[in-house]
C-alpha cells in the first residue's frame, strides 16, 4: 500500500510534521475497520518506510503486510487514509530486509530540504507493526549484577564518585 498527500489539502511542512501521527492514525484505523468487520481481532504486522515524492517534495509511505493475504476493500484504504491518494499492489513474496533497504538506498536522491524536515520533525523512516518486533540486546549495568545477588535485607551499595 502507497499513502500519497494531495497537496491541495495540506501544506508540506504541515506533511512532514504530522506524517508519524498519520501513519499511526491509518493503522489504527485499519485495524479497527478490520476488527468490526470481522477479519481479524489482533492488529496487523507491517513494516512502513517513508520517501519523498520527486515532483512535490512531500512525503508518501510505502507499507507492505507480510503474511495478509486481504488487507481491506480499496475504496476503504483510500476513506480511512483521507489525506491524499492510495495505491495498492499485491505482490507474492517480500523480503522484509529487502524491501527496508531498498527505499533507504534510495536517501541518495533526497533534496537537503527534505533531509531537514525529516531531521527537524523528528520524523522515522521506517516503522514496523505491533506484530512484528525487532530484537534488541539487553546491556545491564555493572550494579545490575551487583544488585541481583545482594539479598533484599542488606543495604544497597551507592556508587562513590572519585575526586581526584
């Protein structure tokens, strides 16, 4: 699925600030839509990157939905967007690795105002559903360790900061 803005609703920078909280709000939408209608009761996994449409400037999302097989009917994606224009391609098979490195590769071609907007808003290039999740290691500090054989009835020891 492609969410497009029309630029004859919304400013870009108005686009670009607010593009995380679409994203999101669509989801959520999806979600719901798909629930009430009986399609499914846990939300859909998905990964989503973000690129600049070349001829305005303003941003558009690419999402894909691994494993779904029927999302929602088109006329629907395009009302629970709202924002602009939809497009929806069905494709076989995607690899989730290719498909993230294949719009980051494209940064490249990024203009220096659309890099500003995306740095200044705080904007994400890409986002992943709640389905899905990206494992992270866990680094503990020292007085994690130290903490956890230290029995509850004796006093926890307070780091001393040196002063020479």
């Amino acid at each position: 699925v492609t969410l497009t803005y029309d630029p004859k609703l919304t400013t870009k920078a108005q686009a670009w600030r607010d593009v995380g909280a679409n994203r999101r709000e669509f989801t959520n939408r999806l979600w719901l839509y798909r629930r009430r209608h009986g399609m499914g009761k846990r939300p859909l996994g998905f990964l989503s990157v973000l690129e600049v449409q070349p001829g305005t400037g303003y941003p558009h999302i690419h999402m894909v939905f691994p494993q779904c097989r029927w999302i929602a009917p088109y006329s629907v994606l395009g009302e629970l967007w709202g924002r602009g224009f939809t497009d929806v391609c069905l494709r076989d098979a995607v690899s989730p690795t290719n498909y993230i490195c294949k719009y980051l590769g494209k940064m490249k071609g990024w203009s220096d105002e659309s890099l500003a907007y995306l740095h200044n808003f705080g904007v994400r290039m890409y986002s992943i559903g709640r389905r899905f999740f990206l494992p992270f290691p866990r680094v503990y500090s020292p007085w994690f360790y130290v903490a956890s054989v230290i029995s509850p009835s004796e006093p926890v020891p307070v780091p001393v900061e040196s002063t020479a």
